[in-house]
C-alpha cells in the first residue's frame, strides 16, 4: 500500500489532476463560506463556464507544446485535461439546469428559441459527450486510430462554439471571450498549418516514388 502511495505521490499526473481540481474546490469553499457575491448563481454559472473554456484550450495547446518543447510525455496529460473540461462543462450545465430553470423543460426550450447563446452553450456541451465516452484506450481500439482522431477533432468545434456562447452572452464586455477566441484560432492555425505541410511531404514523397525511372543515354 505504501508504495502504491508513494508511485502516485510521485508522479507529476497527480499534482495535475489535483490542480484541476482546485477550481471547484475554491468555488465550493465559496459557496461554503458565502462568499460569492451579490449573484451566487451566475457566480456560479459563470465561474464553471470560463473554466470549460480555459480546460478546452489547454487541452488543445498539448500537441503544440509537446512539438515546440520536444516532451513527449506530456501527451499523457491530455486525456485528464480533456476530461476535466468536460466535468466543469457537466457543472455549467447544472448550474443552468437547477439553479436557473429548476428543471424546468419549457423553460429551456424557450431559452432555445430565444436566446441564441444559450443554443451554442448547448452544442459545445452535447459534442464534448461522445468525446468524453470515447477518451479510453478501449474505444481507440474500438474505431480506430484515424476514425478516432477524427471524432476528437469536434474538439474545435466545441471549443469554438464555447467562444460564440461566451460572446454572445457577455454582449458589451467581449475583451475577455476576444482573447480566447484569438488563442483558439491560434491553436487552430498552428494545425492546420502543420496538416498542409504533412500533405505537401507526402505528395513530394509519392512523386519522388512513382516517378518515372530516366533512361540512360
């Protein structure tokens, strides 16, 4: 048991995950001590939103960070990091749910109908779901390398529909969402960017292959 312990203790996974969770820890012991402002609620609300947020982009910054720095290992963080952004979007989501609707169905769909950044909050949550249920090493088996590559790269589209709902729903005071949405498009870039070059060297490598022999004169 004792060395069990100590091989958690010391590995730097464990201080991450426990930094992950400081955030929720800090706003429990805010709810505890009744210190969240004049609107507990969008405290709340607001509190677990741009931590989804911050958690996506992280999430996304590893593979950069892991070519720039050339430490590999850091690729095993993605995974809780992910994971983490999908538990505090899980906590948005709830605090909407309870504390603003009180569960109430009606009340959500006319949100739908008329608030549109509460229609991109719900398309950043609902495509975080199949990439949380498809994060184990079972499910890459499952579908397959580049099918489950694939599937993970909606985390742009969750990231970037997070971006909208956060625009949308400060309306006046965008400097902060303006921030994330340049970072996103950064990551994004960076991306991209390194996907034309990958299809430039392979169609330098396939024309270098496929070539014609030349004749000998």
């Amino acid at each position: 048991m004792r060395e069990w312990i100590y091989a958690r203790t010391t590995d730097w996974r464990f201080y991450l995950f426990l930094t992950c969770t400081l955030p929720a820890a800090l706003l429990v012991r805010a709810t505890a001590t009744g210190h969240l402002g004049a609107n507990p609620l969008e405290t709340i609300r607001d509190t677990t939103g741009i931590w989804t947020l911050r958690f996506l982009l992280v999430t996304l910054a590893i593979t950069p960070v892991r070519r720039i720095t050339g430490w590999h290992k850091i690729i095993r963080a993605r995974r809780m990091l992910g994971l983490f952004a999908f538990f505090y979007a899980v906590l948005h989501f709830v605090s909407y749910l309870w504390l603003d609707q009180f569960f109430a169905l009606d009340g959500m769909i006319d949100d739908l109908t008329k608030r549109p950044f509460i229609m991109a909050g719900y398309a950043s949550f609902v495509v975080l779901i199949p990439l949380a249920i498809t994060s184990t090493k079972k499910w890459i088996w499952r579908l397959g390398g580049k099918r489950w590559q694939l599937l993970h790269r909606l985390i742009y589209l969750s990231a970037a529909a997070g971006v909208v709902h956060y625009f949308w729903r400060v309306k006046l005071d965008v400097q902060a969402p303006i921030i994330y949405g340049v970072l996103l498009g950064t990551l994004l870039l960076a991306r991209l960017r390194r996907s034309t070059l990958a299809r430039k060297r392979a169609a330098a490598d396939a024309q270098i292959l496929y070539a014609k022999p030349s004749r000998w004169r």
